[in-house]
C-alpha cells in the first residue's frame, strides 16, 4: 500500500520516518525507484512512499513536530489535533514545541479521564503516555511523564514548553486529549493541579526525578478536594542539595489554617487529616557549587473518608518504660509495603501527625487514634532492651518479661514482643517460668497456645537458636550465656485472654560452664520430649548443654531416647552424652558418637543428662531427642514382710525391757535427795571467761545435804565399811584462784556389800593447796571434800565430771 503525506507550509509541521534503533534493517522506504531507511517530510512538502514488507510497523517510527512560536506572534491557543491525516500505522510521537516569554505563562489542560505521573521506566498499560518539558532560556526541565486516567488536570509553566505524545501503532486516539491556554506569569518553574473527587491516592514527583530539582526554584501542587474529604501526605523517597544559602523546605498553604503557610522540612511527617483542598509547594536552594548534591521528592497524597471514630483517641503510657520502643504497622511490614492503590490505614500521634507506620518510644505518654476502616489489618511490634555490665548491680533484680499494659489494652492485635538482653562475657542470663512453666516445641509435642517464645543466643562469633517454647510444660529455668533475644509472637486473637497470668521472668547470674542448663520439673503423669538447640540444623562445634531432671520423691522417671546413635562422625574431639543421678555413689553413664545410647531406664532421683559435641566432619551434625516419664515407686513384697517382721521383733524387745525395769523399781529403796542447780557441774573454762575473780564471788561455795536420818539406813547395811565423818567442818584457810571450779566427782552406788567385793576402793582425794572446795551444810552433821585439782584449767567446759557408771545405787 502507498502513503501520501501533504503538509502545510504555515502549520510548521515536519514529518519523519526512521528505523526503530533496536531491529534489523530488513525492511526499507520505497520513493518512485529509490530505496532508503529514512524519510523527512518538510513543510509545504508532499511526497507518496510505499514499504518494502508488509509489516512496517514492527522496523519504523513516526515522529511529528510542531513548532509554535508565541514570543514573536500570536499562539494558537485552543485545542490541539493530531496533524497530519493520513499518516501510516506506525509507533507515533507527537511533539509541540511552544516557544514563550518567561514573563508569562503557559497552561496545559487536559480533558477527561485527565492523567497520572509513573516514574521512570514505567509504562502506561495502554501505551499512550504524555511527557512534558519546560523550557526556560535554554535550560529544559522534565516536568513528568503521564499517563490516561488519573487525576492531574493542568500544568501551568514559566515560559517555554516541549509537550510530546507517544501512541502506539495500533491506538485508536485521534485527538490530543489536551488544549494550550494563555496565562500571567505564575513566578515559579510550574503548578501542577490535581483533581480528587473521591477515595483516591496519588504518586506526585518533583521535576527531573530522580535526577535534581533545579537550583533555588520553586514549584507548587494545588489539589481539590471535597471538603468531606481527609487528605494525608506521605513522603517516601527523597534527598537533599548541599545549601549555601537558603534552607530546602515544604510549605503547605490549607484554608482555614491559622498558621498559613505551614512550613516543614522533607524529614518531617507531613501533615495528615486535612479536611478539603490545599496547595503543597517545593523550594529549593542556592547550591554548594563544588558538591551540589541532588534535591528530589517522591511523595504521596491519600484522599478518604472521615472514620466514625476519628475522634477517638487511645492512651499509651510509656512513661515509666526504659529502652523500649512500640511499633504500629500494617500487617506484613516491613517485607511487605502495600500498594499505593491499597485502602489506607493511617495512626496518627496527633490530629496532623498520621503515617502507615507510627513508633513510639518509651519515656512518654501518647495519644493517639487511627484513621482506618479495618483495624484487623494494623499490628503491634515492640522491642525493649535489658542490659547489665555490672553483677553487682543487678544480681538481685528480677525483671518480668510480661507484655506492658499499654499494649494489651490498644486494640490493635500484637503480633512480636522482643526483649534484647544484653550482657557482659562474664555475666549469664537466667529465665524461669515458676508457674506456667514452658514446653519446648517439637515434632511430637508441638505448641497450641496462642503465643510462644523463641529464644536465641548469640555472640559476634556464633548464633544458637535455643528453640521455640510455649507456656503450660515442664521447664522451670533455663540459663544461658552471651546476650539473647526472646520474641514473643502471637498466633490468634486470644493472645489478651492467655497471657493474663505471664510469670516469665529473667535476671543476671554468674558465669555458667554450659552454653545453656536447663531445669526441668515434669508433671508427673506427663511424657516431656526434650531436643537439643539449633533445630534440626545440630549443635555448633564444641558447644555442651545440660538438662536438670527433677524426680518427685514418690515416683520413678523412665529415660529414652528416640534413637540409637548420636549420629556423626567427629573431625576433631569427642561427642558425649552424660547421665547421673544426684545422689551419693551414683555412676555415671557416658557414651561417645561412636558408641550406641543407652537403653531406656529408670531414674529413682534426680538426674543430669549433658551432651557435648565435638567438630563434625562435613554434612554431619549433632541433633539429639529424648523423652521423660513418671511411674509411682512400686515397693517389694519382701521388703514389706521384712519390715513387719523387724517391727514385730522391736516390739518384743521393748515390751522385755519395760517388764525388767518395772520389777527392778518393786525391789529397789526410793532414792531421796536435793540437788543444788546453782553448782558449776562442767570443766573449768578458759581463764578470763569470768568478769570476777575467786575473791569475788561465791563460786566456791556450794551447797550439799548430807542429812544423816535420810542415808542411815544405807550406811547400816554397808557393816561399817564406810564411816562418814558427822558434824566436823573444817574451814578452808588456803588461797583461791581465779576460775570457778567444777565440784569433786562423787561415786554413787546402790549395793555396798557387792562393790566392795568386786571393785576396789576409790583412791584417796588429793588436796593440791590451790582450788580447794568449800561446802555450805544445811545442819552440823555434814562431811568435808576436796576436789581434784588435777583438772583445773583444761579448756573444755563440755564434759561434766559428774559421771553416771551405770550403776543403779546412791552411795555417797
């Protein structure tokens, strides 16, 4: 097929046709008999071509520039047509290259469904896009590159204006879609008017994104909105320019405002809430000419409807809180950034203060409130860090892992509680769970609570994931070394219900030997699997870990494990497993990688079970399960009839004994005397136990009965071996020393007649002329003593010279 293309010298018009750089010249431009790969048509020109294929539009474009020229005539404002007719279905642009004076303006209106500015490298979903430069002297500026359907409906530039559409080959437009109007001077490099009827969101750049925006201008956005509506502005990409003079800034013109205009720096949160329209407008500044910097924006503007509840606030005490920070977010952040198209789910700190993500720090006391129709969407991320450098600080602190109140009463849904637990090399972090205790997630024994803790350990050099717990198990403690990060993640809404009774809870111990122990205090009719950390990724080399069983008094634990071998192989020292008991004489069960578990056995204490692994070679790794249960002790039938025996023998015995003794007390005489408790009946002490000396108090003095109506009878029946001296005293005339003394020791014997048979006399008592006792008789009839001065001043004051020969009588 032939094209003819006929254009008018006055419409300043050129037509040319070239080769699309990225194909083959395969196909070529047929003039009469001349063949070549380009045509240009000038004005006042007609010329007929033909193609040498069939599909020219896969190897040529179009391109159609207009000239218009305002500074030295009339411009021929109205509506602009696509010119000339008749033109091949090729790839087309269409240029319009407006010429003005820099004293006044240019205003580009577009007609309905109006346009959208996309970023660089992206594309228009039907391929027609609309680029606009400003021209000021010979500086060009690209204003943006639009596409159909969105909500920019005029552009109004300083001077002049290079305008280009790009159709596809195959688009149906036959009309520009925009119109070119006169106006006064706007004073800055352009206003771009933005059109929000309803719920909408719009992405804005500034000019020549992401490249700089021009030193020390000024551009303006104007946006009309409904004055039902909310507007929030949200910042999510930009730079700053080195300044000289000036400071680059936001400024925010609102109706109604008090404070207009309102004036922000790109690093504050932009204001949020606005009710109706407002005009936004970026100023530049006076650049460092050695190291300029770049100033660029990427921002967006949200239009919604007022919530119901945008009134409500909520507080958030964080005052009393130390290094801990609160996150609201959408779900999903951050991996996950929602679509500028997505509904919008806004918190805000204040009334003009609202983000899609609001942090709050510890410290101070909050209000905020939400400006979103689905608060299921919104989540909670907190974080709290815990440190000590010093044990003698905070050895005795007990801090409560617990989520604070503020949170749990916000009706957001927490989805991550962390606490950052930060210790020195010496200092280890101990966590215990004294009522709920914790459950170690496994395979055979997984969590179905609504939230659990994972716990991990870590040092510059190495990482251990300790594992995955939930409360309602049998781990009382756990204590590790190095700094460790617990996460607290939630699962369902009944998060707020369960964890009411939270008792986790950690402090700060001394250095442990064991990368980590734990304590484990089973429920008795329950079966607790227990694995190493690092699931299922094993152990790291040389790293030792210890379980503390706890066995009730009344039971018997049963210890297993899920298989047969360690399972590696060591490149370098050994692998262990340890078990014993914690009680006097107990072995010690020790295995090696290379060797087979033990069998399951009964534990009758409480016992120990360690692993300690080696270097495994490669692909290898140490991964290891076992199980605990409970059985009551089941006693032997012997040893019960052994017991009942033994207790019947006792019983005899005892029913012997008492029949001796009580036929003894019929024959024996009563025994009658007084003793003084005032005597001193122990070993003399060490010198200067006594503030008083011997001539000072009265500790030689002691008082005995001896009445002789009362031990007559005794002395008859002795035939006059033994003859007391009756009513003699004799006083002491000697010196006394400086201890009390312990009074003479007295033999005492029931039979006289028998002992004077079988035993000899006592030897006679030795006066030593130094601690000699003094007695004090209630009558005149009373025997004289001396005591045994041998003994004095030993040391011992425990052992009463006062002995009881296991002999039955009373002899003086």
């Amino acid at each position: 097929a032939s094209f003819t293309v006929s254009l008018h010298k006055a419409d300043n018009t050129t037509v040319t046709i070239k080769l699309r750089p990225d194909v083959s010249p395969s196909c070529r431009i047929r003039i009469k008999t001349v063949i070549r790969s380009e045509l240009q048509i000038k004005p006042g020109e007609n010329v007929t071509f033909t193609f040498t294929c069939n599909t020219p539009e896969k190897y040529f474009i179009t391109e159609i520039q207009k000239n218009i020229d305002c500074v030295s005539g009339p411009c021929p404002f109205g509506d602009v047509h696509l010119y000339p007719l008749g033109l091949p279905r090729l790839n087309r642009t269409y240029i319009w290259d407006v010429k003005a004076s820099t004293k006044a303006g240019l205003e580009l209106k577009f007609s309905t469904p109006w346009l959208r500015q996309i970023e660089p490298g992206e594309t228009c979903p039907d391929s027609i896009s609309y680029s606009i430069n400003s021209c000021i002297d010979k500086a060009v500026v690209n204003i943006g590159t639009f596409c159909r359907n969105g909500s920019v409906s005029r552009v109004k530039l300083l001077g002049g204006v290079v305008m280009s559409l790009h159709l596809p080959w195959h688009s149906p437009l036959t009309t520009s879609g925009f119109n070119i109007a006169n106006r006064a001077s706007i004073k800055r490099l352009c206003i771009i008017e933005s059109i929000l009827k309803g719920e909408s969101s719009i992405t804005l750049m500034s000019p020549n994104y992401p490249l700089g925006f021009p030193e020390d201008e000024l551009m303006t956005w104007q946006f009309v909105i409904p004055s039902n509506m909310r507007a929030s502005v949200f910042f999510h990409n930009y730079s700053l320019s080195n300044c000289e003079r000036k400071e680059e800034r936001v400024e925010y013109y609102i109706p109604g405002s008090p404070s207009n205009p309102e004036v922000f720096k790109l690093s504050d949160s932009q204001p949020a809430n606005i009710a109706g329209s407002f005009n936004m407008s970026l100023q530049g500044c006076d650049q460092d000419a050695q190291n300029p910097g770049i100033l660029r924006l990427l921002f967006q503007v949200v239009v919604q409807h007022p919530q119901v509840d945008e009134n409500v606030t909520y507080l958030v005490d964080l005052s009393k809180e130390k290094n801990m920070t609160v996150t609201i977010h959408l779900e999903g952040w951050p991996s996950h950034i929602p679509l500028m198209s997505e509904p919008i789910c806004l918190i805000c700190k204040d009334p003009r203060t609202c983000d899609r993500v609001l942090t709050l720090a510890s410290g101070a006391v909050y209000r905020i409130s939400f400006l979103c129709k689905d608060l299921s969407r919104l989540r909670i991320t907190a974080e709290k860090g815990i440190g000590c450098m010093d044990i003698r600080w905070c050895q005795r602190k007990i801090y409560s892992l617990s989520v604070p109140k503020a949170i749990t009463r916000l009706p957001i849904r927490l989805y991550k509680f962390i606490w950052k637990l930060l210790a020195t090399d010496l200092i280890n972090i101990e966590i215990t769970s004294p009522s709920l205790k914790l459950q170690q997630h496994v395979p055979e024994q997984r969590c179905n609570t609504s939230y659990s803790y994972s716990i991990v350990s870590a040092t510059p050099e190495t990482e251990l994931n300790v594992g995955v717990f939930c409360p309602g198990g049998s781990i009382e403690k756990i204590q590790m070394r190095n700094n460790i990060t617990i996460s607290l993640k939630t699962f369902g809404k009944g998060f707020i219900n369960e964890s009411i009774p939270q008792d986790l809870k950690m402090s700060f111990v001394p250095h442990i030997k064991d990368e980590c122990t734990f304590t484990v205090s089973p429920n008795p009719k329950a079966k607790v699997y227990l694995q190493t950390p690092n699931w299922p990724y094993g152990l790291p080399p040389y790293v030792s870990i210890s379980w503390f069983i706890v066995v009730p008094s009344k039971q018997t634990a049963r210890l297993g494990f899920s298989r047969d071998r360690m399972g590696i192989a060591c490149e370098t020292g050994r692998a262990y497993v340890n078990i014993k008991e914690e009680t006097p004489g107990a072995e010690e069960t020790v295995r090696r990688e290379d060797e087979l578990l033990p069998q399951p056995r009964n534990m009758h204490h409480n016992f120990w079970v360690n692993v300690s692994n080696c270097k495994p070679v490669d692909k290898t790794q140490l991964t290891l399960q076992f199980w605990v249960t409970f059985a009551d002790k089941q006693i032997d039938l012997g040893i019960i009839l052994a017991v009942v025996a033994g207790a019947g023998v006792l019983t005899a015995i005892g029913l012997t004994v008492c029949c001796v003794k009580k036929k003894k007390k019929k024959t024996q005489n009563p025994m009658v005397g007084v003793y003084n408790a005032n005597v001193n009946t122990q070993m003399p002490g060490k010198k200067g136990l006594f503030g008083k000396g011997r001539q000072n108090n009265e500790s030689h003095v002691y008082a005995v009965i001896d009445d002789a109506v009362v031990y007559g009878h005794l002395l008859k029946e002795s035939n006059g071996s033994v003859a007391p001296e009756v009513d003699v005293y004799r006083p002491f005339d000697g010196p006394t020393g400086s201890l009390p003394p312990s009074p003479p020791p007295f033999s005492f014997r029931k039979d006289i007649k028998r002992s004077s048979n079988t035993e000899e006399e006592p030897p006679p008592l030795t006066d030593t002329g130094q601690d000699t006792y003094t007695f004090a008789h209630q009558k005149s009839g009373q025997s004289e003593g001396t005591g045994d001065a041998n003994e004095r001043d030993k040391g011992d004051t425990s052992v009463p010279l006062l002995e009881n020969k296991e002999q039955d009588g009373l002899v003086e």
